[in-house]
C-alpha cells in the first residue's frame, strides 16, 4: 500500500502535468481506488479525510481578500508604489520586490499578484531596460515573501498544514513567522546586492506619470484589510510577548482567522465594495481543489505509514548535516513541475514533526527548507509561477525565448540562492 500511495502521488503529478487537469482531481480518484479496494475502506472513511478546515479557511481568507483585488484597489495600490520609485532607478528590482510583497501581503496571494503584475512587469522590463531574469524574479520573489506573511494565502495554508500535521497551534504562529522572515529578508540583501553594483551603470529609466488616486470604495477596501491583519495578529503577538496571561490565551485560543475573514467579508458586503458573485467567482477553486485532493492522498499515505517509512529512511540513511539539503533538493525538484501549495507542501510538511524528533533538528528549519526549495523554482515555465508569468508575455515578447530565460536563467539562478541561504540557515541552528 506505501508503494501505491507513493505511485499515486507520483502519477497524479504527471498526469495533471501532462493533460492540464486539475492534480487534485487525479489525487481523489487514486484515494477512492486504493482506500476503498486496496485497504478496505468505506466510502465515508475516504471523504472524511477531505481537509475540511483547509478547505474553509482559504475560501474564507480569500473571500475576503477578493474584495480590494475585485474593485481595483490592489492594482492602483501597485501602481503608485512603482511610481514613488521613479527618481532611484537602480533600485527598481527592489521596488518592484517589494510592490509585490505589500500587495501579496494584503491577501491578493501568490498567483494573483503574478497574473496581476506580471504583464506589467514584462512591458516595465521591455521600456525601462532592467534585465528581464532580474524583473521576473522580483515580481516571483515578492509574491511569494507577501503570500508567506501569517495572515496571507500561503502563511495560512502553511499554519493549516502544520496542525494538521500534529504541530501545536502557537507553533505554528512562530514558524509561518519565520519561514516569512527567511523567504522576505534573502530576496532583499540579493536583489540589494544587484541594485548597489549596478548603482552607477544602471541604464533603467522609470516614466513619471502619476497614476490616479484611490477611490472612496478602494481606500475602504485597504483600510479593513489593515484591520483584519491587525485583528489576527494582535491576539498570538501579545501571546509570545506575554505569555500566561489568561485573557490573552483565552482570545489566542478563539481568534480564528475564518471566522474573522468571513466576517470582515460581510462588512465589506455592506459597505457594497464588491459585487458578491464577482466575489465569489474569484475564490480560487483550482487551487481549493489541489490542495484538498492531494491532501486526501496524504491523508491515506499517513495511514498506511509512508510518512514514518520516509522519515525513517532520511533519519538513518543520511547524515545530520544533509538532511536539510537534501529536504531542500526534493522539494525544488518537485516544484519544477507542481505547485507549492497544491503539491509540494501538502506532501512534505506531515514528516517534518516525526523527522525533527528522530534526527534532532529544529522542525522550523525542516519547515523553511521546504519552503524555500519549492519557491526556489516556482518560476520555472512547467510550474505555477512560471507559467502565469509566460501567459503574461505580450505580443512583444518572443514567449519562447521568455520560456528559455525562465528556465536555463531564472530557475538556476534561484536555486542557487535557496541553497546559499539553507546554507546560512543552518549555521544559525
């Protein structure tokens, strides 16, 4: 049953690759087959290992969040952003760095800022002369630091994964922290680098044409997500800060980040910042669909203990000191070809706790491994990333060689740099 569970996992990945069906939906079908014929189980038994709680708390979360992204806030956001760096040209791979991670972190998630930002990116590249593997991957970078953040797309699925593989709900508040920390602070002294040596030779120039102003609707938008963010996070700081304090365990204990967004989505209702079907028709049923099928999958991989048989392999086949390397190689191998939400994570984080307590490791560091090796190569053409960023590519813009320049150049390029910091990460723990 392991072998087939690994296999299913392995053929679901190929198959969605190969006839662009949603991954998920091959994981469902593999999970009816061998729970129900292989191990004997029921009908029912298969869909309660549907991840219900992940499943809530993304449509909730992006409900919410689809507000501010449907009535334009967030693309006018962007726009001014950019714009306030026209007078420091050579710091525009950061700016545009960080454009995406305010605008991510705000709860448009990774794959709408890269279909919001990429387009322009590329035309921004093309009329400003910046390097195109340096403009594709800050826009990539900065999706993914802001989806990374605690109360963002990807910071919550992390959280929602971790539980459920057993890790302790305020653990989980400290290592979507971290792996945030890890994933905004590399991008930010690499692409610093880039800009101070290129300070003097730089030939980017940035037009100043103001954008227009927010509207009524959009600046009420940003306001409640700067609420909702501070509703969140406000109960679990306050708990690391001042720990034992009942009042604040008690809150921590019953902040849900759901139930908040649902009802911050309410408001936003009432306030008409939004019309609800468009709203609605944005929830990222696609990504809902693979995360949750493929979690079904893992979810009967745990019972027939392919996790404690792969855990048990890495803690007494391979060294300490290579097991963050080699967790680090997997998942970006794994991410040239699947998502890192819908794939890599869902498979890989449920053997982080049994793996950290076998070979002694710190699990925030296994979790940051992860992370970082999918992300290092979400860019590529046949992943998520990349091939939202090469939908983007204009009619000016040869797609092939686009194509060429993601993966010989840009994956390489942020593999190379995922691995210098796990390197530098480890020195810390």
């Amino acid at each position: 049953m392991t072998l087939y569970v690994l296999a299913a996992i392995v053929i679901s990945i190929a198959l969605g690759y190969t006839t662009k069906i949603n991954i998920g939906l091959f994981a469902i079908v593999f999970s009816y087959l061998i729970g129900c014929f292989g191990m004997g189980l029921s009908a029912y038994e298969i869909i309660e290992l549907w991840p219900l709680k992940i499943f809530f708390v993304i449509f909730a979360v992006t409900l919410f969040y689809n507000f501010p992204l449907a009535n334009g806030a967030l693309e006018k956001l962007c726009s001014h952003l950019i714009y306030k760096c026209r007078h420091f040209p050579s710091s525009l791979p950061l700016a545009i760095f960080f454009v995406a991670t305010i605008v991510a972190g705000l709860g448009a998630g990774y794959y709408t800022v890269l279909a919001t930002m990429a387009p322009m990116i590329l035309l921004l590249s093309k009329r400003t002369n910046l390097n195109i593997v340096v403009a594709t991957l800050s826009v990539n970078y900065g999706a993914l630091a802001g989806a990374n953040f605690v109360t963002s797309q990807s910071g919550v699925i992390f959280r929602e994964l971790m539980r459920g593989a057993g890790v302790a709900n305020d653990n989980t508040f400290t290592y979507a922290l971290g792996i945030f920390v890890v994933t905004f602070l590399t991008p930010v002294v690499v692409l610093g680098i880039y800009s101070f040596i290129n300070t003097k030779n730089s030939k980017i120039a940035i037009q100043a044409i103001a954008p227009e102003p927010l509207d009524r609707k959009q600046k009420q938008s940003i306001v409640l997500v700067f609420i909702m963010v501070a509703t969140v996070l406000i109960a679990p700081i306050l708990n690391l800060l001042i720990p034992n304090v009942e009042t604040i365990e008690f809150l921590n204990a019953r902040i849900d980040i759901g139930f908040i967004a649902i009802f911050f989505a309410m408001v936003s209702l009432f306030l008409k910042l939004g019309d609800e079907k468009t709203i609605i028709a944005l929830v990222p049923w696609n990504t809902l669909i693979m995360i949750c099928g493929v979690g079904m999958l893992i979810s009967l991989g745990v019972e027939v203990g392919v996790i404690y048989e792969l855990t048990e392999w890495l803690s007494t086949n391979v060294p300490i000191w290579m097991i963050p390397i080699l967790v680090f190689i997997i998942s970006a191998i794994m991410s040239v070809f699947a998502s890192t939400l819908g794939v890599v994570a869902p498979t890989l984080f449920p053997m982080v706790p049994a793996l950290a307590i076998a070979s002694g490791l710190n699990p925030l560091l296994l979790f940051i491994c992860i992370v970082i090796g999918a992300q290092s190569s979400s860019i590529s053409p046949f992943s998520s990333g990349g091939s939202l960023i090469l939908g983007a590519a204009q009619v000016h813009i040869d797609k092939d060689q686009l194509l060429n320049t993601l993966l010989f150049k840009a994956v390489p390029l942020g593999i190379i740099v995922g691995m210098l910091a796990v390197l530098v990460i480890q020195l810390v723990f």
